[in-house]
C-alpha cells in the first residue's frame, strides 16, 4: 500500500515520517492506531466531545 492512499492531513504526514524512519506500512499504521486511541483516551478521560480544527488555508 502506497502514501498516496491516505488522505492528506496529519496522519500523512506523520505515516510519511514512519516511514522516512524506516518502519514498515504495517508499523506505521500501529503507530497511527495508538496516536488514535490515545486522542481518544483523552476524550473520554476529560469528558469532552470532538470537535474538528479545519485547516488554514494556505496563502498563494
């Protein structure tokens, strides 16, 4: 599975930097999967509810 099928945001960037370090997709993924559920720890933990940032337009 390639980079280019993961949308792009945060989670590209950081399967991208996995895999610069030298992991395997399936590492990489693991890492997102634990980034993910420590997010939402913290959800539950602070009894808040998601609220999406959306990204800031970059200036041409």
């Amino acid at each position: 599975m390639s980079a280019q099928t993961i949308r792009d945001g945060p989670n590209r960037d950081i399967y991208l930097k996995k895999c610069d370090e030298g992991c395997k997709h399936v590492q990489a993924v693991i890492a997102l999967a634990r980034r993910r559920a420590g997010v939402l720890w913290a959800l539950l933990r602070d009894n808040r509810v998601f609220t999406p940032v959306l990204p800031v337009a970059q200036a041409a």
